[in-house]
C-alpha cells in the first residue's frame, strides 16, 4: 500500500510539474514573440527615419544582419530589399502588414514568408512620402527557446524530482503510520479522531467483526460446555443400569440368590436393561435433532391421525397406571415431519401419564385454528412448580429425580418436543399449578 501512495503522490507531483513547464513554456514564447515584435516595430521606426533622410542612399553599404528590409512604393511595387531582387519581387499591395501601413501608418503581420520556410513577423511603417518600409525577422522558434533554456529547465526538473520524491515519502509516511497504529482489538477508541475520519467506515467493520467473532467463540464455548455436560450425564445416567444389571448378574451367577429371588433378580435386570435401551433411543433421537434436521421431510399431515395413533400405543400405559386418555378434535391438515409430530403427542402424553395419579385424566386436543394447528396436552397430574417451568426443557432436568426414575424417566423427554417444535417452527407454551395438573400448548405456525 505505501508504494501505491508513494508511486501516485510522486506520479501526481510530477506531472503538475511537467503540465506547468509546457504551460509556462507557452506562456514564455508568446511573451518573447511580443518582445521581439516590438523590437521589430523600434527599428523599422529607425530605419525609416533614415530611409525618409536619405531615400535609396540609406541602404548602400547597410548591414542588416538578420534582418530583412523592403522597401515598398505608395502602389506596392517593391522599390528595394535587402534579400532580393526588387524588380522581380511582385507587387506587395495585398501584404496585410503593408496595407495596414498604409492605411494607419503602422502595420504588422506573422506567416510563414513564401520564399523563406520560416514563420516570420513583419513591421511596416508608411513614409513622409507615401512609400512603406518594412522589416522582418525569423520568428524565433518554440524549440530554439526550449534549447535555450535547457541547462536551467534540467537543473529545476533535478530538483522538483528530489524535492517531490522527498515530499512523497514524507507524506506516504504520513498517511499510513495512523492505519498502521490502529490496534485492531479496539477499534472504537480511534472514532471521531480527526486523522482517523476518512477510515471510520473501516474502523467500524473491523469493530463489527470483532464484535461477531466474540459472538461466535462465546457460542462455539457454550456449544462445547453444553457437549461436554450431556457426556457427563450421559455417562452418569448409563452407569446406574449397568451396576445394576452387573450387580444382579454377579448375585445370579454366585448361586448365592436363592431360587425364588432368581425370576425377580432376572426382572429387575430386564427393567434396568429397557431404561437403557430407552436412554440409548432417547440420545439418538436428540444427536439426530441437534444435527439441525435437515433430513427431515415435510409433507402433508393430518396431526388429528397422528395423534390417535399415539393414543393408541399409549393406552396400555395408561390403564396400567389408571389414567383415562381422552383425544378430541378435527381433522387437522398440515405440513409437517410426521416422525417429530408423532414424537412431539407421544412424549407430552407419556409425561401426562407418568406424573398423573390413579384415577386422573388426560385430555388431548387438536384444533385447526386460522391455519395454524394447535395442539393441548392436559393432565390432572402432580403439576410443576413455577420456577422449574422454565427449566423442564433442559437435558436431564427433572423436578422429582426418584419419581421420574420410578416412572422410567429419561429427563430426556421434553428437550426431544422442544427440539421437534423447533424444526417444526411451533410455538411450545407450559401452564401448571402444582398439585392440579399442567396443560401443554404447541402451536404449529400456518404454512
Ligand atoms: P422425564 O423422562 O424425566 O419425564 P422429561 O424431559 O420428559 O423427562 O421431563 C422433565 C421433567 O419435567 C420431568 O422429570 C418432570 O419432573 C417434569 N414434567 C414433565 N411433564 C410433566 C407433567 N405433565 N406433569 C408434571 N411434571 C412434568
């Protein structure tokens, strides 16, 4: 980047220079042109005193150096020039300088002289007598001046070079030592500096995406403390089974139990075993849901079906703990993943069973309502207190630890429905009192 500025400052200065040498050098050439001009005028004006003194005497002998002098009759034949033969010079009439001349008593012209390549400038001056003297000269030539002044031209073009090379570091230098000093942590406290006004949209990106990445380690650390708190549990939940298990195989194998305690040994190895495999269901379930869902397909659904065959495989359950499940609703067209609508109504039912007591009810319903499908889970069951309402969504929280292990609890239920509802884009709502039942409410949105 410096050599960028470097290379555009000097470029910049020196062709200001340049652009004002040519600039000056035009300037300079029409001023010596007007110089030499009114020389030109100065000595016709002497010259014709002496040829009106002395008539065609005046030129016998005359040295005229550079110059060239006619002279021409009132009719504009030439009567004399010093580089030519009068007689056959024609007639000088139509010459804009001479009939100026003549008109006025003072003329003069530039052109490039017919006889001579040249540009030349021309002075008349009209005579006592009527006759007009005329001098000219070569003009002097636009490169004859720039040769002329070379040897200084060099010398101020050495010194504009080294003086804007000088220039252009120090200013290079200038502009980028604030950008370099810019501590990229903390990019705000450079705001509103004056030497900083023109980088501020630069500033602030940068303190944007410092910003987002604190965002995101800050994301990507909790990600990992809430991975590392589900392995934990994980680990500490499947650990009970296994002694379990292990413990009733060691007694079973020692023969130390006794015949009539092997069937009930053998049971409580078979339970231990189904809360595993349902833990084990559980996790996948979750791993598959924490992948973002992006296998999951959503198709046209009915979840009033859906949810009468979640009932069904429930019924069991609840005649074994004396609960009476009740499904009410209409048809309930939607789009949905069917496998999350299914886990969604036969997760909040099991839970409304599991927490209920003898004799309690389950009401579920399912109203389409202005597009939106809407889904209640009512229970007459032991309720949750208020501060862990919002907290029964966490892996492995339970409210009553022994109780939802006495039931076959995973803790890992409700986390599953808040997950689906999620990809499903619905709505999850909780309204219990403690001892009077919970009502749970999902909304799927209109599609
Ligand atoms: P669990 O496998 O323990 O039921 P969940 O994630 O399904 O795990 O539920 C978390 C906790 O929320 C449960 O342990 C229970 O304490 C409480 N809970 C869930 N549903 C109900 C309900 N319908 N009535 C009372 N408590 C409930």
């Amino acid at each position: 980047m410096s050599r960028k500025i470097f290379t555009a400052i000097w470029g910049a200065a020196l062709a200001v220079f340049l652009a004002s040498l040519v600039f000056i050098m035009g300037i300079s050439y029409n001023y010596f042109t007007g110089v030499q001009m009114k020389q030109l005028h100065a000595e016709t004006a002497l010259a014709a005193q002496g040829v009106s003194l002395c008539g065609k005497d005046y030129f016998t002998g005359l040295s005229t150096g550079d110059y060239r002098v006619t002279w021409v009759g009132a009719d504009g034949t030439v009567l004399f020039d010093t580089e030519a033969d009068a007689s056959r010079m024609e007639n000088h009439l139509e010459r804009e300088e001479i009939r100026e001349a003549l008109e006025t008593g003072t003329g003069e012209a530039r052109r490039y002289s017919p006889t001579l390549a040249d540009r030349q400038l021309y002075a008349a001056q009209r005579l006592p007598d009527g006759t007009v003297l005329r001098l000219s000269v070569v003009q002097l030539a636009l490169w004859s001046l720039v040769l002329g002044f070379a040897q200084p031209i060099c010398l101020v073009a050495l010194l504009a070079l080294v003086l804007s090379f000088l220039l252009a570091s120090r200013l290079t230098k200038k502009i980028v030592a604030p950008i370099n000093a810019i501590d990229p942590d903390n990019p705000m406290k450079y705001y509103e500096r004056d030497e900083y006004r023109e980088v501020e949209p630069l500033l602030r990106r940068i303190a944007a995406q410092q910003a987002q990445l604190r965002r995101d380690r800050a994301e990507i650390e909790r990600a990992s403390l809430i991975r590392q708190e589900f392995t934990a549990n994980v680990s500490h939940e499947l650990k009970t089974p296994l002694h379990a298990i292990s413990g009733y195989a060691e007694l079973l194998e020692s023969g130390l139990a006794k015949p009539e305690d092997v069937k009930p040994f053998a049971g409580k190895i078979r339970a231990e075993s189904g809360r595993m495999t349902k833990l084990v269901e559980d996790i996948i379930d979750l791993t598959r849901l924490d992948a973002g869902g992006e296998d999951y397909v959503f198709e046209s659904c009915d979840l009033l079906r859906i949810a009468e065959n979640a009932v069904d495989s429930l019924e069991t359950e609840a005649a074994g703990a004396s609960v009476t499940l009740a499904l009410k609703g209409v048809s309930a067209p939607m789009q949905g993943v069917p496998q999350l609508l299914h886990s969604i109504v036969y997760n909040l039912c099991d839970n409304a069973i599991k927490y209920n007591r003898p004799g309690g009810r389950v009401d579920i319903t399912v109203t389409p309502e202005d597009g939106a499908v809407v889904l209640t889970v009512s229970d007459t069951g032991v309720g949750i207190p208020k501060d862990s309402q919002s907290r029964i969504f966490e892996r492995f929280y339970r409210v009553d630890k022994s109780r939802s292990k006495a039931v076959g609890g995973t803790g890992l239920g409700l986390s599953i429905v808040k997950h689906a509802a999620l990809i499903q884009k619905a709505d999850m709502r909780v309204e219990s009192e403690p001892g009077e039942g919970s009502t749970f409410t999902v909304t799927f949105p209109e599609k």
